[in-house]
C-alpha cells in the first residue's frame, strides 16, 4: 500500500461537534439503517483517494470540513501506516 505525498494526497472530512468535544469524522456506514455514521475517534475516520468525492461527502453536513493528508506521518495519526 502507498502512501499519501504532497503530490497525490489523502483526504478525510470532519466536523466540530462542540468545543469542548473537538472533531469528529466520517466513518464507514455499518450498515443500510445508519447511511452516514460519524465519529470522534480518528482511527475509524474514512479516507479518500480522491478531493471530489471528499467534497461531496463533506457536503451533506454544511459545517464539516476536507482535511489533507500529505505525509506518511499524517497517515499514521489517523492508524494507518
């Protein structure tokens, strides 16, 4: 598996739930009941290959945000790598 670099990033979207609870991310569906699940923990966070489909999942909730991923170092933040 690569890796994401500045020349071919990653990406993850996330949201603020509130201040004092920080970011939460989009994560993998478990199922038909639940079609967008989100959650604080970053390791469940989905990532993306590719910007269009980040925006357009970062465009169903209107406060939630692309994050960039350009570095083996920001991928294993998220437990990957």
């Amino acid at each position: 598996m690569t890796h994401p670099t500045s020349l071919n990033p990653w990406f993850t979207v996330a949201r603020l739930r509130t201040l004092d609870d920080g970011l939460e991310y989009y994560a993998a569906s478990e199922g038909p009941e639940d079609p967008i699940r989100w959650t604080p923990h970053k390791r469940e966070a989905m990532l993306f290959l590719n910007l269009h489909t980040a925006v357009r999942v970062r465009d169903v909730d209107g406060d939630a945000i692309v994050i960039v991923l350009a570095s083996k170092d920001d991928l294993r933040e998220y437990g990957r790598g």
